[in-house]
C-alpha cells in the first residue's frame, strides 16, 4: 500500500501533468500568439496580372498598418513600465516626507509650544494625504499599464490576423487562377484566417475592461491628489497619461 505523501505526490503529478497536456492542445487561450504555420509562397502568384490582385494588395496594407499598430503598443508599454517605476520612487519619496513630519511632531510635543505643534500637527496631516495621493498614484499607473499590455495584446493578435488575411488573400487568388502547388491545401488558409480572427476578437474584447479600471483608478487618484492639494494649498502639475482619455 503506497503512503499518504506517495499518493499525494501522485495526484499533484498527474494534475501537472494535465494541466500541461491541455495547454498543448490549445486549452490555454489566454497563450501569447506566434507566427503563423501557412503562408503561400508569392512565387505562385507572381505571374497573374495586377488587376486581379487588389484584394490581396488591400489585405497586405492592412497587414502593414497592423505591424506599425503593434510597434507603437510595444513603444508604449516600456514608456508606461518606466513612468511606473518613476511614481513608485515619488511614493517612497512622499513615505520619507511623512517619516520627517512624525519627527517634527515628536519635536514639536516635546517642546509644548502650542503654536509649533500646531504647525507640525498641520504639515503631518499634508505630508500623509500626499503619501495617500502618491499611492493612489501607484495603483493608477499600474492598472494604467496593464490597460496597455492588453492594447499590446490586441496589436499583436490583429497582426497575425491581418497577415493571415493577406496570406489566405493570395492562396484564394491562386486557388482562382488554378494553381495548386503540390501539398497546399487551401483550406488550412481559410481555417487559419478564422482561427486568427477568433483570438483578435477574443483580446479585443478585454481592452475595453482593463480601460475601465484604469479610468476608476484615476478617479481615486484624482480624488486624492486634490484633497492633498487642498491641505498643502497648491495644485501639483503631476504626468497624466489619461487625461484626455
């Protein structure tokens, strides 16, 4: 009879292992997207005259905007990681402000000058609504940046459709003109184009959520930027990405 920890081994095993063969069969939707397994080769087409190829040409411009769409998310998710990393040392910054104003009023206490504690009671609470502003700030910036790792996401999707598009584009054209290279089936272009199109739509669908949370993050940083701003009696004129949003 195998031991209860044996058992216990076995079963997590088996679970990994499932989870792992699922993935492998396409179970794992939510996998980043890789380049495409058809492409018809331009050297079947080349010969068919141009007017008969304008919906393969439209279908390639759609694919070269798609690449120029999804280097530009590329470009804005290093930008957003790296004004994330900038507000998180404004945050430590803003801790090490409330640190300096506990100080004072432990100072201040010790003294009994009413006049000065009032004074250091009054900056304590300006230093902490800023530490609670800045932070608020974090949470914004980071939902901010996952809004774009999915606009990243949709980009890379809708490359690979559109250059499936192109693709099966072509291979109708040769299809048309009666070109069947040998082991080209036609179908396996018009399946890939569905399958592409499927996990475009499926990504596009999640841009519109994470956008919506970014937006409520802002609205609570908003919030306490201005209650901050009211203590202190000044506006900050602080980065924000979503403003005109």
């Amino acid at each position: 009879m195998r031991s209860p920890s044996k058992i216990l081994a076995l079963t997590v095993l088996a679970a990994t292992l499932s989870i792992t063969a699922l993935g492998a069969c396409g179970g794992g939707s939510d996998s980043a997207p890789g380049p495409l397994g058809k492409h018809f080769d331009d050297m079947y087409i080349a010969a068919i005259p141009l007017d008969q190829k304008q919906s393969m040409v439209q279908s390639q411009n759609d694919w070269s905007l798609a690449k120029m769409q999804n280097a530009k998310a590329d470009a804005d998710v290093s930008d957003a990681t790296t004004q994330l990393s900038i507000v998180r040392n404004d945050h430590k910054a803003a801790k090490l402000g409330v640190e300096s104003a506990v100080a004072s009023k432990k100072a201040a206490d010790a003294s009994a000058d009413k006049s000065r504690i009032n004074q250091a009671t009054k900056e304590l609470h300006a230093a902490e609504g800023l530490a609670k502003a800045a932070e608020a700030r974090i949470k914004y910036f980071d939902a901010y940046r996952n809004y774009l790792l999915k606009v990243q996401r949709h980009a890379q999707e809708n490359m690979y459709w559109r250059e499936a598009q192109y693709e099966n584009a072509k291979a109708k054209l040769g299809e048309k003109n009666g070109i069947s290279p040998k082991g080209v089936s036609f179908e396996a272009f018009s399946k890939q184009e569905h399958d592409r199109a499927g996990r475009e739509s499926s990504a596009r669908g999640r841009v519109d959520d994470a956008r919506d949370k970014a937006k409520s993050a802002r609205d609570r940083w908003r919030s306490a930027q201005e209650s901050a701003d009211r203590d202190n009696g000044h506006s900050t004129d602080l980065p924000d990405p979503m403003a005109k949003s």
